[in-house]
C-alpha cells in the first residue's frame, strides 16, 4: 500500500532527522572541552547511539506505545497510517528546519507537537488533553529544571571532595602542541621573558600567548594511584557513552511507536532502519548543532564537563526505565547551561534563543502535522 510505504520512508527521515540534531549531544562536553576532536566524539556518539537503539526493543517498551498515539486519540485514528504519516512528517520537518539552522531542538518535543496538530484536527475535542499534558508535558518541561538544579550545586561539591582529596586543577602554558606544563612546575620564568612578543620565539619551539579564558587547565594529583587527570578523562569518555546510549535509548522508541501500524515489519526489523538512519543523519548534519552545543552555551574543563555528563546520563536513563519521554535535548542543554551558570561563563543571550526555539517546536510541529492530516484528507493514498 503506498500510504504504509510512505509512512515508512517519513519514519526513516524523523530517524535522520533525529539523528542529526541529537546523536553529537551525548559527547557535546568532549568537545566543549577539548577532549576530544570532532571526528572522535561524533564516532563514539555514532557507536554508542546504534547500540543504544538495539536496546531500546528490550528496555523501553512503554515508549513505543506512547509515542504510536495510543490514549491520545482514538485507537482506530492512533491506527491509521494517514494519522502516524502526518505525525512523522511534521515532526520530521521541524527537526531537520531546526538542525539546519543549528538550533539543539527536541525530537520528542517536536513528536509530541506533531501528535497534538494531527489528532486536533482528527478527533477536534475528542483529543485526550489531560493524557497530553501528564503522560507528555510534564516530563519535557522537569527535565532541564532538574538538570539544572542537579548540576549547579553538584559542580562545586565536587570540586570541594576533589580538593579535600588532594586534586587540584593546574593552569599551563603550551609548548609545541601537545606537552602541557603547569605553571608552578616552570623553575625558570625569566627566561619566558626573553621571548615575549614582539621579540621572536626561539626556532622549533612554539609558545602560545593567550588571554584568561584560553587557558587550558588540568589536573594534578592522584587517586588509587592513578593520575587525577586519566581519571577524569575515562569517567569523562564513559560519560559520555553513557549519555550517548541513553538518549537513543529513550528516543529510538518514540519512532519505532510510528511503524506499529506496518504490521508487515517486525519490530526488530523496524529498529535496526531506524538506528541505520539515527546514526547516518548524526555522520552526515551533526555539526552545526555540534558547534552550538559544545562551544557556544558555556565554557568547559574537563571536570565541569564530566558533571555535567553525569547528571544528563542519570536523568535520562531513569526517564528510560520509568517510560517518561523527557528530551535528552533539555537535560543536556539544562546541565551545560547549570554549569555555565555555576562558572560564570553561560552565554545567556544564546541560551534565550535556544529556549526561544524550544517554545515554536511545539506549535510549528503541531502546524505541520495538522496540515500535512488535512491534505491527505483531500487527496487520499489508499
């Protein structure tokens, strides 16, 4: 049937759009952070994603049948492939507007929009408002209040733990572009002094000047006798796989709900196409939220970055287990923010416009789901 062919090939494109605006947001604080190239993190998050979305047929069921429109609408409507072809197309068209403008925007909130404008237009006052509001809202709108409110006091209780453990951070100054050497360690500063500028650097060595901002800071000391800042690098990396696993793991379900119709496609036929699309769309349009996520919202080191990770891994994965469909897009935007605001650094302007974009992915959502369920309405598939 052409309608079920094309409600299959709108699903793969909510999955690439998806994939594009979400998969580089697990490891936005690797980069953000320097501890990791671009190419690296976008590869860890292309891994740990498609594993995460193998999973999720086994650990988040709930999802698939809250984002399939059931209790929304009229199972007979929620089971109708023009219904779920609408949702698809306007929550797709939303994301993948967003992801080209850069904007780190919420494939569920965009899904939840896409639900409303499709089933408004389907069932008018028969839609489920109150289901919409418990079973969707209130999840989307507690988590980046709970990232927040997690991260901006969990940041300096563990700066004070590592203090009292004896892990300090260490301000450098490079030389050539790898080796970093804190500053106290430096037994001759006079000699820096014979080549500052404009006086010329000494041939084969290379000494960058830079202001406050651009310092690079690590870590100095150890625990269990391993260096404080290989530690940090590997709860940091695992962090990150973590937030990584756990997004897909929410969101892969709320896509699947829109091929539940295609009773032709078994499930797990229908999540390895999905997690195949999520991981092409994140490889082939990731950057340009990239660059928002990890550059733009605030400044990072990499204990800063690892908190951040935590509360983002923690929120998502128990919003997983408790079938709560809460966007990894407003955890994580929530805890970067907390920690821009915990360091002074937050780029509030930006972080506006974000929330700005946040407030229309509902309604243009909605707008295009509602439009797309009209016009096939005058020209029928079937």
């Amino acid at each position: 049937m052409l309608v079920t062919a094309l409600l299959f090939l709108t699903t793969l494109f909510v999955a690439y759009a998806n994939g594009a605006n979400d998969n580089f947001k697990g490891v936005a604080t690797l980069f953000g952070s320097d501890a990791a190239t671009y190419r690296g993190a976008i590869a860890l998050a292309t891994i740990t994603t498609f594993a995460g979305a193998l999973c999720s047929v086994y650990f988040a069921e709930a999802l698939v049948h809250a984002f399939s429109g059931t209790g929304l609408v009229p199972a007979a409507v929620a089971a109708s492939p023009d219904f779920l072809l609408a949702v698809a197309a306007g929550a797709g068209a939303t994301v993948i507007l967003a992801t080209l403008l850069g904007l780190p925007v919420s494939t569920t909130h965009a899904l939840t929009g896409a639900l409303a404008g499709a089933g408004l237009v389907a069932v008018g006052l028969q839609l489920n408002i109150a289901h919409l509001g418990s079973g969707f809202f209130v999840p989307l709108l507690l988590g980046p209040a709970l990232a927040v409110l997690l991260t901006v006091p969990l940041y300096p209780a563990l700066r004070t733990l590592s203090g009292r453990l004896g892990i300090k951070r260490e301000s450098c100054v490079c030389v050539g572009t790898r080796q970093f050497i804190p500053v106290r360690q430096l037994q001759y500063n006079a000699a820096l002094q014979r080549y500052t500028l404009p006086a010329p650097a000494p041939a084969g060595v290379d000494i960058t000047v830079g202001t406050q901002a651009d310092c690079v800071e690590k870590y100095d000391g150890r625990l269990f006798g391993i260096s404080a800042q290989a530690l940090v690098n590997g709860l940091h990396y695992l962090s990150a796989a973590i937030v990584s696993f756990a997004r897909s793991l929410n969101d892969t379900p709320k896509i699947v709900g829109l091929l539940l119709v295609v009773e032709a496609l078994h499930i797990q036929l229908g999540v390895l196409a999905i997690a195949t699309a999520m991981a092409i769309g994140g490889l082939l349009n990731a950057r340009k939220v990239a660059i928002t996520m990890s550059k733009k919202i605030a400044r990072m080191n990499d204990g800063q970055a690892l908190t951040a990770n935590l509360v983002t891994g923690f929120l998502v994965i128990l919003a997983s287990r408790f079938g709560l469909p809460v966007s990894t897009t407003h955890v994580s935007v929530g805890a970067i923010g907390g920690i821009g605001l915990a360091n002074g650094s937050a780029d509030k302007g930006l972080m506006g416009g974000i929330l700005a974009s946040w407030l229309l992915t509902l309604p243009v959502a909605a707008a295009i789901g509602a439009l797309i369920y009209v016009l096939l309405g005058f020209f029928p598939l079937n």
